[in-house]
C-alpha cells in the first residue's frame, strides 16, 4: 500500500488514472506567468508535464484516510462506464478502481464517509456504479458530503451557466442524484466537523462550493484541498488559476490563505490531482512559496 501516517490518521493513494488530459499549459493555466513553465520544467517534467508532447499530467486518485476507526474516502474520482459527451477523456472508463480499493482491504460496504470536495465530473464519480441499468449508490453504507453551493450550483434545475460550459454534463444526474435519492447525502453548509481528526471547511473560487479538509492530529497537519491546486506550479505560482475556475479572483484568494496556513503550521497540502509524490509542505517565499519537502508517496505511474 502507498500510505502514510499522519498522527492517529493514515492516509493511502488509491489510484483510478495517471496520465494526460489532453491539455497544455497555455490552454489549462491561460494565467500562467510568462515562461513560468519553461522556468520550472526541469523538476515539473516529467511527473507533472510531458516535455515531448508539451501536455499536462494528472492523477485520478482518491484518498484514503482511517479515522477515529472510520473508513473515509477524499473525492471519487471519474467512475467507470459514464457518458461523458463534452469530457471525451473522461468518457465511459473501465479502469481498476475497486480493485485497487481492494487491495487497501477496503470493500465499498466498509466505507463509513464519502467527501467530494466539490462536484466536477472528476471528483464524484465512484459515488455510484451501474447495477442493470440504474445508477446506485457505491458505497451503500456511507454519509456522503457534498458542500451545498455546489449541490445547487450543478442542479441542472437551477439553470446556471458555468465556465466548464456542457463539460459536467449527465454528472448531477448519475452521480450526484442517485445519492441524494438514496438518503445518503449529507449536504453541508459553512463548516462540519467529521470526527476529532478532520473538519471541512468551504474553499470557494474553484466552483462556488468547493471545500478543503483539514486533517490535525498529534503534531501532524494536512490539508486535502481538491483542484484549489491542479499542479504543484500553483504552489510557487500561486496566482495561477486553472481554466476552470468559477470565481477566479476567489480562487486566487482562497489559495494564498490557504497555502499561507500550510507554511505557518507545516501542513502538507494534499491536491486531488498530483502526479508524482502526490502531497508537499511549502514554505514562504516572498509574495510567494516554494516547495519545501515532498510527502513520502512513491511516484505514480
């Protein structure tokens, strides 16, 4: 198992995908600085870009904590067999999620919680599998939290207009809905505390109801940050927004506090999407941060 321990929580890479999403930087971080890329290339390349085809790598991955003698999984990840028209990358997977779910020793009956940090088409995704014909609920014996401005938000009834467009289209209603039919949806508003260990917090910028969770136990730190940060040149470039951020200005705000916390408690910042060792500490550096250590993941391949 790829784990580690933080205090009395351990943590473990489940991997659902590695590779590009068929994007470059010009077109996934349009605001990036001039040369950022090429500046940074020799530690981004080759686990966070590709230097032969100029494409950006990502991980679809979820993260495993046991808690408090809870089972909790951080983001679900895409999901296998969805129709996804406007996301062709995404579209009707069949990977070996459950597999590798598995052989952490985990069943989707043995999983206690369920936190999607937000609800993009990469996030929610394992929330339910096809049983037949029907989208049901994956882990049936789980509080799934979704934070309640992104519940209305993706809503197809509510009419929004977001920048992903068509992107997230059919997710609310297999993803999403099944859940909530179900009963099994906590939706949550301003704060919620898990257990002693974890609390989630809203994040807002990337979409309106994006969250973070803050892990404290002993004298460990982390937060688990979802696509606050797609790529660790967020970490030392912070004012660079993805392409999909709802509120860029929020967006940009929310990650200066947040990485400003992490620097002043020693936290490891735990992305959705990291390639590579997955997590970093980062430290102050001017207007700006570095990256001070890399967690102790092996590199993901």
């Amino acid at each position: 198992m790829d784990q580690i321990t933080l205090g009395d929580v351990t943590v473990t890479r489940i991997k659902e995908y590695y590779g590009s999403v068929e994007m470059g930087p010009a077109d996934f971080f349009p605001e990036s600085p001039d040369g950022a890329w090429a500046e940074h290339e020799n530690w981004l390349a080759p686990d966070f870009l590709n230097p032969e085809t100029g494409e950006c790598l990502s991980a679809i991955q979820t993260w495993l904590l046991r808690s408090e003698g809870r089972t909790i999984l951080v983001d679900t990840g895409v999901g296998n067999h969805k129709d996804r028209p406007y996301a062709p990358v995404w579209s009707r997977l069949d990977t070996d999620f459950l597999d590798n779910l598995a052989a952490a020793g985990v069943r989707p009956e043995d999983v206690d919680v369920v936190v999607n940090t937000h609800l993009h088409i990469d996030h929610v995704g394992w929330n339910t599998h096809l049983d037949g014909r029907t989208w049901v609920p994956t882990f049936p014996n789980a509080t799934y939290l979704m934070p309640r401005q992104d519940f209305d938000f993706w809503n197809p009834a509510n009419n929004h207009q977001p920048v992903l467009g068509r992107g997230n289209q059919n997710v609310f209603e297999d993803s999403v809905a099944p859940v909530h039919g179900a009963g099994l949806a906590e939706v949550w508003d301003g704060s919620y505390r898990i257990d002693k260990n974890l609390r989630l917090d809203l994040a807002p910028g990337h979409t309106p109801g994006s969250s973070v969770l803050s892990l404290e136990s002993g004298g460990d730190r982390a937060l688990f940050v979802g696509d606050l940060v797609h790529t660790p040149l967020q970490l030392v470039e912070p004012e660079t927004n993805s392409c999909f951020c709802e509120d860029p200005a929020a967006a940009r705000k929310t990650r200066h506090k947040l990485l400003g916390r992490a620097a002043e408690d020693n936290a490891l910042i735990f992305p959705a999407h990291l390639g590579g060792r997955g997590a970093a500490e980062v430290e102050r550096d001017g207007a700006k941060f570095a990256i001070k250590e890399w967690a102790g993941f092996s590199r993901i391949a």
